[in-house]
C-alpha cells in the first residue's frame, strides 16, 4: 500500500523540517499518498483536522527553518492503550498503512509498542464496531520507520541524530560570546546545556571551547572533585589564564547518583578561591534557530531513506530505524535500539559508569 503519513514528536530539533520534507517529495515522487499529521502523536490521537494530506509545495521553503512546521507535543495520552485506540482509528480512517516518525528516544519507543499493539488495537476496534472486519482486513499491518530527531544524540545505533550538530553550533557561539566577557572581567563562567541523561552536547562543547572542566551523567567525577576542580582552576589562572569555564551538563550527576548543579559548583568556586563566578543556563536557545548545513543534509537523507525503507520492506516487516553509521544511511531494528537505549539508561541507574560508557560508544 502505498499511503504514508510522517510526522514529528517529542522536544524539536533543527533539521526536522528537511526530513519532512525529503519524506513527502521522494514519497510523491515515487506515486505515495501522503499525510501531515500534526502535533505528533496527539494530533494522531485527535485525528480530524490533525491530519491532512500534503503536497509537493507544501514543503517548499521549509529546509533553512529551525523546529518543526507540523508541530511537535509529548503526548500522555498516546501512553494510555485508549490513546492509541483512538489513534489507531484515525490512521485506518484515513487508509494510512505506512509510518514515518520522526523523533527521541521516548517518541520511538511508543512507535515499537504502538506496532507491537497493532492487531489487538484493530481487534478491539471491529468488536465496539469503529471500524469493520472488512477495514481490518485491510489494514492489518502497519509498517513503521523510525527517524531519530534530537538534540541529545542519546539513541543507541545511530552516530549523529538531527538537530544535533545544530544545538553545538548554538552552544559554541554561545561560548565564544561569553569568553570575551569573561576575559574583560577576569572571571569564571559555568554553562548549564542541555541533553537529558547523555552528555554528549557537554563533552563536545567543552573540547571544543578549551574549556576547564566539564561534568557529564556518563562519567561522574571522583568523590573529591571539588578539591580537584579548585586545583585545575587555579593552575589556569596562576599560568596567567584571565578566565575559566566550566560545562555543566544539566544531566550531571556525582558518584552516589546525585545531580550537580551549576549553583553548587559555583558556590565551591566562590567558597574556595574567592572567583568573581555567573552562571549562564543556555536552555531553549540550543534547540532553536536554523539547522546547520550537516543537518539539513542529515535530515534529507534520512528522510528519503525512511520512505525507500518502507516501500521495499514487506508487509510484515519490524520496525526500523534509519541510523547514520559512519557516513552512510542503514536500517537498523528499531526494537534493538530501543532496548539498548533503555540499557544505557538501566546501567546508569546501576552506577555501572564503565558499562554505561561501553553501551554508548557501541552507539
Ligand atoms: O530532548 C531534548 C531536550 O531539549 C533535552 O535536552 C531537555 O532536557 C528537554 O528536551 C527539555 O524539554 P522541554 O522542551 O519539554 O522543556
């Protein structure tokens, strides 16, 4: 069959936009009717006016903008088997047979489900007589390829996710915007970016901004990092170093599990070397303005990939996902992705640090 709908979910990200549209163009391209659902999966939920069919123009113009044009939402009702009932009802509805999702890890895991769920989904439909034997018959498959658009880079299989690179171009203005102050005021800066649980968005901006120390989930300090920070602080500034910064990624955690927040490192700095010390939190910034060019590229090819994915898989095809591996588009099974995410996750709430490292660098 070769109706499709595409649509985004959970936090936006730079680079959406060019995925959507990479998936309606090659879709129309190759014969596909295709559907906009909007607000992700709450607009599946709602149905109506949440789902409508797109055209060729109507993703003209859309490559260089930031966020999502069909809109984006964490969905509680979508977790509720209700939820997806209504979904379900809306996509047979509307013929739809083929899904693309573009979104986190949260976003895709809900897609594996919904896809596991399907026929007892269409099952119950018949029996309270939303839809007919003879519609499910029709749409008893559902095939489903997942797109991983996010700024965290935090999903297991794939290298880069969309938005990614975006949200370090904006950490890394950010930063260079800050050292020239910072240098005029000989002082220390600590910037909270984001990531959830991965800290990637930190690592990366910390080598690439020279800065001083850098806190991320996967690595947790020594029990002494205060006594340590304070030291390599110091050696800076003794060197002649006018200013420091500090990475703190808003997922940073101490040996025993507990959150280091930027105010508590500041107040070691200030306590113990007397440092003239702000704070800046980056927050929505990061996920905001246009994509760079990598993901407007990453974004359309991942998007054309996703729809080539679907056509060729049998109706009965798993789930997939569509990874970048070094410099190429695979297709993994979106269910063991999903599972080793949720490892990565599991090993931290362990405190297995070095098994947590292990699972991401698999990633
Ligand atoms: O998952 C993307 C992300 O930006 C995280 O880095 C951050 O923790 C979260 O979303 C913020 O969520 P919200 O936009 O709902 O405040």
């Amino acid at each position: 069959d070769r109706t499709l709908a595409v649509f985004t979910s959970g936090g936006d990200a730079q680079g959406m936009n060019a995925a959507v549209r990479a998936v309606v163009r090659v879709a129309i391209y190759l014969g596909c009717k295709v559907y906009f659902i909007k607000e992700g999966y709450q607009g599946m939920v709602d149905g109506g006016e949440n789902i409508v069919e797109a055209t060729w123009s109507s993703v003209s113009s859309i490559i260089h903008q930031g966020g999502t044009i069909i809109g984006s939402a964490r969905c509680m009702d979508f977790k509720e088997r209700q939820g997806r009932l209504k979904a379900a009802a809306n996509l047979v509805e509307k013929e739809i047979n083929n899904l693309v999702v573009i979104g986190g890890d949260g976003s895709l895991t809900g897609a594996d489900l919904f896809r596991q769920e399907w026929s007892s989904l269409l099952e119950e439909l018949v029996s309270n007589k939303t839809i007919s034997q003879e519609q499910l018959d029709k749409h008893k498959n559902l095939k489903i390829v997942g797109l991983v658009g996010s700024i965290d880079n935090d999903f297991c299989g794939t290298d880069m996710t969309i938005g990614t690179d975006s949200a370090l171009h904006r950490i890394i203005e950010a930063i260079d915007a800050i050292v020239s102050t910072a240098y005029s005021h000989q002082r220390t800066f600590i910037m909270e970016v984001m990531g959830r649980h991965c800290g990637y968005l930190a690592l990366v901006a910390a080598l690439t901004s020279e800065a001083d120390y850098v806190f991320i989930p996967e690595i947790p300090p020594p029990d002494d990092w205060q006594t340590k920070l304070c030291k390599k602080l110091e050696q800076e500034r003794t060197a002649g170093q006018r200013l420091n910064i500090i990475i703190v990624s808003e997922g940073a955690i101490d040996r025993n599990g507990k959150a280091i927040t930027a105010e508590q490192v500041k107040k070691v700095i200030e306590d113990n070397l007397h440092q003239d010390t702000r704070i800046t939190v980056l927050g929505h910034v990061q996920r905001g303005g246009c994509p760079s060019a990598f993901d407007r590229v990453l974004g359309s090819r991942m998007g054309a990939e996703a729809v080539l994915a679907l056509m060729e898989a049998e109706d009965t095809a798993e789930p997939c996902v569509i990874s970048l591996d070094g410099n190429q588009a695979v297709r993994l099974p979106l269910m063991e992705c999903v599972k080793l995410t949720k490892e990565v996750a599991k090993a931290m709430a362990e405190k297995n640090w070095q098994r947590a490292v292990e699972l991401r660098g698999k990633s």
